[in-house]
C-alpha cells in the first residue's frame, strides 16, 4: 500500500474518532447537561467532593474541554471558588484518562452493536433527550470502530523504514516528541483522540519507550490549550480555572520530561509488560498529577487571583446596585431602577444587532448577541436579589409597589432576551445553514415592524422612569397597531406563496417566525404600561378607555 494511502486512511479514521466524540459530548450534554451542571455544582464543598464531581462528569460526556467549559462558567458567576474549580479540573483529567483506558480495551465486537442500540433509540422517539442519548451511543460505536481502523491503517507502518527513522529521531530528542504531541492534541482538541492514536503508532512499531512518555505528556499538555483559549474573552474569574489547569498540566511535564532519560530502561521494561503503555502512562500521570497538586489547589487558587484579579467592574456584573443605599428604601429603589434601564439597554442593542445578524447572515454577530443575553441574565437576576434584601420592613406602600413595578419590568426584559437568544438566533442560525434567503418585500416587512419594535422598547424605557399616562396610553394603543401589521404582513406572505414566489416558498415558516417573536417581544415591552394605567383608572378588566377609543388591553 502506498504511503499516500496510508496517510489518508490514517486521517479518515482519525477524523472518525473526532466525530464520534463530538457525538458523544453533544448527545450527553443535550440530554444531560442540567443533571451534569447541577452535578458539578454539588461537588463544591470539599476538594475530593469537587475532584469526584469533575472526574464523573467528564466520564459521562467524555471530554475534559466540555467539563472545564462549564466548570469556568460557574466560577465566572461565582458559584464556586477557584480552588474548588481546580480540584474539578484534577478530576476531569483523571476522568479522561480512564475513558482513554476503557476505549483502548479490545472492544471491536462491540461497536456495531452500539451503532445499531443508538440508531434504534435515535429513530424510535422523537422526543429530544431519546434522540440525544441515541446519539451519543452512536458516537461512542463509531469512536470504537475508528481505533478498528486506525489499528488497520497502522499495520503496514511495521515495516517502514522512513517511519522507524523518524521515530529513532524523536525518540533522540524528546522536548521535540512533546513539542509535536502538544500541536497535534491542540490541532484536535483532544488529548483522548492524541493517546489513542499515539498507542495505535507504539502497537504498529517498535516505539521507544521514552518517546511514548514524551507524547502523552505533550498530548496532556496540548489538550489544555483549547479551554484557555476558548475563556480567552471571559472575565478573569473563567481565565483562572483553564489557565490554572494549563499550568498544573506544563509543571507535570516539566518535572516528569527531565526523568525519562534517567529511568529509560525501567520504561523499557514497564512497556514490554503491558499492552498499552501509552494508554497506562496517561492514567498515571493525570492520577499523579492529582495526589501532587490536589493538596496545593489552594495555593493554586492564591496565585492565581494574584496574578489575574478580578477587574474594577464586570462586564456582566451590576454598576449601580449600590449595597450601602439598602438603609436608604427610596435611594435604593433609584439605583434598582437605574440598573434596570441598563438592562433595558442591553436588550435594546440585542434587537438592532438581531435585526443586522438577519439580514447579513452574520454568524460573527449571533454569537455576541447570545453573550449579551448572558448579560441581560446576570444583571436581571442581581436586580432581583438586590431588592429581595431591601425587604418589606421599613417600605411604605408606595415604595413596595415601585419595587414590584421593577421587578416586573426587569423580568419582561430578561424574556426579551430569551426570545432573541433562542428563538431569534436559532432562526438566524437555520438560515444561515440552509443558506435561505427573504424576498426584498419580506425583508422590508420584518424590518418595518422591528423598527416599530425598537421604538415601542425606548418609549417603555421613557414611561417606566417618568410614569408619563399619555406615553403609556400611546404604547398600549401601539400594540394594537403591532398586532394589525402582523396580521397584514401574513396575510402579503400568503399571497406570494400563491403566487408561487420561489424566495417566499423557502423562507415562509421563517419569515412567519420572525413576526410572531417581533410580536411576542412587543406585548412583553406593552407589560411597562399597565400599572401605571390601572393606577390612573384608565383601564377596565380588559379594555383601554379614553378620548372614544377602545383598544384591547
């Protein structure tokens, strides 16, 4: 076989295994992921409780990179400590190493069983978790059959003399052997697929054993770059947890590379003993890594906040819950609401950032918008707790009934946001992916009625501070006019798709979708006009009155 050949079966079954662990993550996670969360933020109170909860929650999804993603994101909000993330990281990679192990045992038998358990539960339900579970059996089959094929693609490498020079080369240098290990598992994102691939090499040629000690720790090593880079634009509370376990992995291998040249022959031996040394120095390593460091997670903890401390003011945090205005009801109502109005603009920049994701297929601007909704969470969630603490004692009617007004108005906010973020975005990302396109008439109606949209929400920004009735008057009147151009923007649609307009045909249920959330986004945006209306007694049970007109409330 030529060596072409071999080098594009080698990928092909690489490029296997790497799909079949993207399966198994997102099948866990989708069907999981609440229960893994709520497992990992158990795990908080003690470090063995945390290593465990990090080493079970990776077991089940098969991925440290998936466990350090949702450890960063508890300790962002600071749900957890940094020493507690750390000692979860300790056990995520311990957890890899034993999913490496289990997957390196002679399973082959058992992946067309897997295959055909997953394709059955995937196509017997079409409930959502069944389909996802279906499809992490399926990813965990086609992980097992790829080792089949990277086993076999590795075969006529015994006898290659190029490969045997290559490897004597690394094996002469070993930082180079780690150096290479490290970019591959980087490359992949994954040091399981790195080890795997590095056992199927030593299986297939007389790898020396020191060079196998190199690429698993490069693998090791490799494996922690993406999560960093991945917390890259988080606050410094995320960066903690993916740079401390990148350098608790690099001070593994800067004390364990130094000793293969000393206890080489002890290798030698270690490795002609069992059948996959590669796969047993992963696990021994990642489990010494855990008896050294779990002790020191927090000294860890300390270094870390020193060199990265929390910034001045968080992107996602509050700036004007002021905790010393809390003696002061009427003072601490102004920094709630003012806090509010933030919230208010959030979602306001959410809409026009929607609206141009939209209409230029801007996968770029999908993604800030749903950080933003991040945003719009944290800060709706903090107004909440602030004003939970301001309590009932000590508050006058009329300040309880403001500090209700706020609440209210803040969550209507926060539910603008959910409809951008998961109902908005899935529609941008559906077109996007189908590559599907709105007939200039469509575009202009979507756009029409997201510019009244947009100034229906900064009038409800005007009337929640000033409790102006006639800007109230106005808004709710203005949600009858939304309904009206919704109902005549579905009715032109239905024409054109008579008429048999191609455009039309492709993006209908699309298009539709658009105007019922621009509409739903409107009555939640209406919410900000009602008390102050049933306080004037301009409203009866389900009707406005006032100046001849009546318009449904």
């Amino acid at each position: 076989m030529s060596a072409n050949l071999v080098l594009i079966d080698l990928l092909g079954a690489g490029a296997l295994l790497l799909w079949g662990l993207r399966m198994v993550k997102t099948g866990v996670t989708r069907a999981f992921g609440s229960s893994l969360r709520h497992w990992i933020a158990l795990g908080t109170t003690n470090r063995f409780k945390a290593f465990f909860a990090g080493l079970a929650a990776t077991i089940a999804v098969q991925s440290s990179t998936a466990t350090a993603l949702i450890t960063a994101s508890f300790a962002s909000r600071e749900l957890m400590t940094t020493a507690m993330a750390q000692a979860i990281m300790l056990g995520a990679n311990v957890g890899t190493a034993l999913v490496t192990r289990l997957l390196a045992l002679d399973l082959h038998w058992l992946s067309p069983v897997l295959i055909l358990c997953g394709v059955a539960t995937f196509m017997a339900s079409d409930s959502s978790r069944p389909k996802a579970i279906g499809r992490a059996i399926i990813g965990l089959g086609l992980m097992l059959l790829s080792l089949q094929l990277i086993g076999a693609a590795t075969e006529p490498m015994r006898a290659s003399s190029a490969l045997q020079s290559l490897l004597a080369a690394l094996g002469a240098a070993p930082v180079i052997g780690l150096l290479v290990a490290a970019v591959l598992a980087f490359v992949a994102s994954s040091s399981l697929a790195i080890v795997l691939l590095v056992a199927s090499l030593a299986a297939s040629s007389n790898m020396d054993a020191g060079l196998v000690v190199a690429l698993v720790l490069g693998a090791n090593l490799g494996g922690a770059v993406p999560p960093a880079l991945a917390t890259a634009g988080y606050g410094p509370l995320a960066r903690r947890v993916t740079l401390g376990n990148l350098a608790v992995r690099g001070a593994g291998c800067l004390l364990a590379l130094p000793l293969i040249g000393p206890i080489d022959g002890y290798l030698a031996r270690a490795a002609a003993l069992t059948g996959n040394f590669s796969v047993d120095v992963h696990l021994a390593f990642n489990i010494l890594l855990a008896l050294l460091f779990l002790p020191l997670v927090g000294l860890i903890a300390r270094l870390a906040e020193r060199l990265m401390p929390p910034q001045p003011i968080d992107r996602l945090g509050p700036r004007y819950l002021d905790d010393s205005s809390l003696d002061t009801p009427v003072v601490a109502l102004s920094c709630a609401a003012r806090e509010t109005l933030r919230i208010g603009d959030v979602v306001e920049v959410m809409l026009v950032k929607s609206l141009e994701a939209l209409r230029n297929n801007d996968a770029k601007l999908k993604n800030e918008i749903a950080k933003m909704d991040d945003e719009v969470d944290a800060l709706q969630q903090a107004v909440k707790l602030y004003l939970s603490r301001l309590g009932h004692e000590g508050l006058d009617d009329e300040d309880a009934r403001k500090a209700t007004e706020i609440i209210s108005y803040a969550i209507n906010l926060e539910h603008i946001g959910d409809i951008i973020d998961k109902s908005l975005l899935d529609m941008i990302a559906k077109k996007i992916k189908y590559g599907l396109r709105f007939s200039r008439e469509c575009m202009g109606e979507i756009e029409e009625l997201h510019a009244r949209t947009l100034e229906n929400l900064r009038i409800a920004q005007s009337i929640f501070i000033s409790r102006d009735i006639d800007l109230a008057r106005k808004l709710v009147e203005v949600k009858v006019d939304v309904r009206h151009m919704e109902r005549l923007s579905a009715e032109r649609h239905l024409e054109r798709l008579r008429e048999g307009r191609i455009e039309s045909i492709q993006s209908s249920t699309l298009h539709l979708d658009v105007l019922r959330d621009l509409k739903q986004i409107n009555a939640h945006i209406t919410s900000v006009a009602y008390p102050i209306l049933d306080e004037a007694g301009a409203l009866r049970e389900s009707r406005l009155r006032g100046d001849g007109k009546a318009v449904v409330a």
